[in-house]
C-alpha cells in the first residue's frame, strides 16, 4: 500500500485556469482568519454554560478531580477536550474565563485559516502539469467564507467561552489532514478525535475515517493500525467516563435526552437560523457555482463530498433531537463542514458570477438582517443568547458576569455569597431558606450558581445538568429545548435537606422522596456517583453503566417510590 497520496486524477474545469499571484495565495488564507478575529472580538461574551466549564475546572486545580461538586461525580462538561485544555491553561495561572473566551476566538480563526488553506491544497492538486512538467497553480475566489462571515450567530460563537472555537479548529484540520495527508496513521488519529471535541462529532470522524479509507485503500494490517489510533484516546476515555461517573455519555446528554426524536421542534430550530438571514439565496449561488463542475475520476470526489455528507448528518442530528435553545449554535458545525470544500472555489466564470452574488448578501445580512427578538428569548424558547446576557450584565463585553441589569440573579447571588453552612437555598422566586450540611444552592442558571455556591459547597440544578438526581427525572412535556426537565424541591429536600421543611412544602412528598431514594435504580445512581471509588466500585460502575444511562424515573415522588420500591 502506498504511504503517501499524490492525486493524479484531476477535475476538469469548463475554462483554462491561471496562475495566481504569489502574494495572494498568503493573503487568502489570512484574510478570512482575521475578519473573525476582528468580528469575534467586537463581540466577545462569556455564557453561563461556559461557566459550568468553568467551575469543573476549578474543581480539578482544586484537586477534587473532574467533577461540578465534591462528594458526587458527575460530568457537567460536554466537550472533553475543552475542559481539559481549559485546565491546562488555569494550570498557569490565567484567569479562566478569559482564557476560555479568547483561546476559543483564536481557535475559531486557526479554524477559518485552515480551511482556506485546505482548498488552496486541494485545488492546487487538481490543477494539473503545464508546460515543461511545472505544475500549474489554479486562481481561487472567496464563495463560502464570506456566507459564514456574514452570520452574526457565527460572530457571537467565534467566542462564548464555548468548545465552538475547539470544533471549528478541529473540524477544518481533519479535513486539512484528509487532503494533505490521507495515508497517515496520524491523520487517523486526529480524525479519531470528534467524540472528545463533542460526542455528536462522532458523526463526523465516521464520515472522514471512512473518507480515509476509500481514499488510500489501505492493506488490512495499515487499516488496524489507522483505526487503533482512531479509537485509542476515545476508546480509554470511555472506560474511564462509565467507570468514574457511571454514565456512558456526559451528563448534559441525558439531561436533554440526546437519543429522543423531536423532528418538528428540530425543524422550527432550522427556520429560526435559515429564515431572519434568507439562507435559502446563498444556498442558491454555492449550487450555481458547483454543479457545472465535472469530475475526471470518482475518487477525487471523496475530499470534496466528505465534509458535505458529515455535515448533512450533523443538521439531521440537531434536526432530530428538536435543535437546541441558542440561536444558530448547534447547526454551526455542521454549515461550517458543508461550505469546507467552496470555503474557496476555483476562479470560473460560473463561480465568479456566484462570489459576486454571495458578496451581495453577505453585505445585506451583516449590515442588515437580524432575527426579530434580539437580547430576548424568542418563540419555542430559541435565545439570543449573546444578547439575553448583555443586557442582563448590561455590559456590551459580559466576561464575569455581575448581573447588573437582573436584579433576581443578582439576590440569588448576593444571598449565595452570604450563606454559611448549614444552608439549602432554593433559589426561585418564592422562598430562600432550608438547612443542609453544606452551603447548597439549587438554580437553574448552572453557571451561575458555580460562581456564587463555593467550591466545597453544592452547585444544583434542577434541569439535570449537573446533578445526576435531576438528569434522570423524566421529560417536562412541553418544556424549552434543552430545559424540559424540572426536578421538584421534595426531591431536593430528601437527598440534601436536613432539619425542618420550609413553609408551602409537603412532607409527604418529602417522605416519599426519600423512601423512593433508597431503592432500585436510584439508590444504585447515588451509589454509583458518590460512594467511594474503589476498584470495586469502578467495575461496578463499569458493568452497569448502559443500564444507568438509559434510567428514567417520575417526578411525582409518590409514583416513584410506588415503580421503584415495589417488591417482585
């Protein structure tokens, strides 16, 4: 099998290709890289879901090891690989949410730059020998880029403090690698990678470990070694994942039931981002501009539909588990793959007339187009999310979050800070006040809350993010995306209260909590995620770990306590 791949099959291009200037081919791979860098910055945020990140990693350079709280394992950090960058940077001393905010924008145009790149390499592949065997270079023009430097949701993620940036670097230098290096086992374990960046990415290192294949057809003994490096890290991390936190998936995973089907939910998540930018027109030019080209052989085919397909199957995903409650951030991913192979084009007279176009829109959508409920939550729930927190911050660039313009989030905060054990604070609107062994905050702004409950102290959710209790309650029907899960304070008040129960509460319900707590699968949950880790108990977690992923239990504490106490 060849060790190396040189492409000598070429596409034909309906007009003779010329030689570009040398300063150009630099200039195209800078220029998308620092427009980012310029949008991103003018509009750098940190949201409260980086937050969470945020209190995990202060939690592991605290030496109480990757958790939310001390005394219960649970993965609150859906991108792995986030997090622990995150904690390599704190490792030095930088202020995490600043190296979280501005290492994503970097990362976001390290991203943009290789893409650019990626397309000069692979057309420059394609643009065959000329006279006297030089190879001839092909002139390229903007037509993807300047659709994605458009978007404002894009501007708004190219920071967030989110693993964003991370997917965009990551996604854009496998495909790089896809082109550049396809028989490499190296590539293959970049490739391997998409599950720790964030575990819907596994679609994509399916779709481009496959693309690798088809590409090199490699003897079965190179395809071990490619797939062993693969798999490797994700393989090691998973064992690791179901023995210390006894879940197969992080826990924001089962929160929002990322196995369930809300096809109509999806789909409205769709129209929020296609609709306010009229992505149906550039959507129109990028097929212009492709469809009269004509491929000389199959395979040089498989960079090129690579991305497209794992993108594809990055919206059907998104479309399928009902969309997500930022505005545009989850089909992000996925647009980025479908325009990786046009982020540049081949100059034509086809694609000339397309960049032109694109560059029509791109100025009405930058200048002009926004989504009807900015700074707000608009309808099914979908936020702005970047606004929603200027304006709660009243801050233009909210980095550490004060909540100077929420005055509810802001008591709740201040009566956290203030708090000494024995405190249970159950933070809605109608009451503060209940006794647990530890400052204990339950508020269903996560990040928040981890800023505000000390680190010996528990941060509590009742959406389940980060409190396994919680993410194993069943669905609220009819809830926000993303949110549709509320765990009644009984439940709350039998696993962490002590003392008497606040005013306005049933203390049957509470009773019923608790005995339900003792039995079945959810003793074996709080076991699993706060007894001792033994090696007993690692096993243990090990072994069960499929069962205890897919357990649902009711809210009603009476119900639950009938399901899971009754006796065979």
């Amino acid at each position: 099998m060849a060790t190396t791949y040189a492409p000598t099959h070429t596409v034909e291009f309906t007009e003779e290709d010329t030689r570009p200037k040398r300063w150009l081919r630099p200039a195209l791979i800078a220029l998308p890289a620092l427009v980012i860098l310029v949008a991103g910055y003018q509009r750098r945020w940190m949201s409260d879901d980086a937050m969470i990140y945020v209190r995990t990693v202060r939690q592991i350079l605290a030496g109480n090891g990757p958790v939310f709280n001390p005394g219960e394992r649970a993965e609150a950090s859906t991108g792995t690989l986030w997090q622990w960058l995150l904690a390599a940077a704190g490792a030095t001393g930088v202020d995490l949410a600043s190296a979280a905010v501005y290492g994503g924008l970097l990362l976001t145009a390290a991203g943009f730059a290789l893409a650019a790149y990626g397309c000069l390499r692979l057309y420059g592949s394609y643009g065959g020998e000329g006279r006297n065997g030089v190879r001839r270079e092909v002139s390229v023009l903007p037509l993807g880029a300047p659709l994605l430097l458009a978007l404002p949701p894009v501007w708004d993620f190219a920071t967030s403090g989110l693993e964003t940036g991370l997917a965009t670097c990551w996604l854009a230098g496998g495909w790089l690698l896809l082109v550049v290096r396809p028989a490499s086992v190296g590539t293959s374990a970049v490739l391997g990678l998409g599950p720790l960046v964030r575990p819907d990415l596994g679609l994509v290192s399916a779709v481009f470990l496959g693309a690798q294949w088809l590409m090199v057809r490699p003897s079965w003994r190179r395809a071990l070694a490619g797939l062993g490096a693969a798999v490797a890290l994700p393989a090691a991390y998973e064992v690791f994942r179901a023995g210390y936190y006894g879940h197969l998936v992080p826990l924001p995973a089962v929160t929002k039931e990322a196995s369930q089907s809300l096809w109509g939910r999806g789909f409205t998540y769709l129209g929020d981002f296609a609709g306010p930018y009229l992505l149906w027109v550039p959507a129109l030019f990028v097929l212009a501009a492709v469809l009269p080209v004509r491929a000389g052989r199959s395979g040089a085919l498989v960079p090129v539909l690579a991305p497209v397909v794992a993108g594809a199957l990055c919206w059907a995903y998104v479309i399928k588990v009902g969309g997500d409650f930022m505005h545009g951030r989850m089909l992000l991913p996925g647009l980025f793959l479908m325009l990786l192979p046009v982020f540049l084009v081949p100059a034509r007279r086809a694609t000339a007339l397309a960049s032109v176009g694109i560059a029509v829109w791109a100025a009405l959508c930058a200048g002009a187009l926004r989504t009807d409920y900015e700074g707000q939550v608009g309808p099914g729930g979908i936020a702005d999310e970047r606004g929603v927190y200027v304006q709660q911050n009243a801050d233009p660039h909210p980095l550490h979050h004060t909540f100077a313009g929420a005055d509810w989030h802001a008591r709740y905060g201040s009566s956290a800070r203030s708090a000494e054990p024995p405190a249970l604070l159950l933070g809605g609107p109608r009451r503060l006040g209940a006794s647990a062994p530890v400052v204990t905050g339950v508020y269903p702004v996560l990040g928040h809350n981890g800023t505000v409950i000390p680190l010996d102290g528990a941060a509590l959710d009742p959406i389940g993010l980060a409190y396994p209790l919680a993410a194993h309650s069943e669905r609220v029907e009819g809830g926000r995306v993303g949110h549709d899960k509320h765990l009644p304070d009984a439940w709350v008040l039998a696993d962490r209260g002590a003392g008497e129960l606040p005013e306005g509460v049933d203390p049957l319900q509470v009773a019923a909590a608790r005995r339900a707590l003792e039995c079945g699968p959810l003793a074996e949950l709080r076991a699993a995620t706060r007894e001792p880790l033994t090696v007993r108990r690692f096993l243990a977690n090990l072994a069960g770990s499929v069962e205890r992923t897919s357990f649902r239990f009711p809210t009603d504490p009476a119900v639950a306590a009938r399901e899971l106490c009754a006796k065979p």
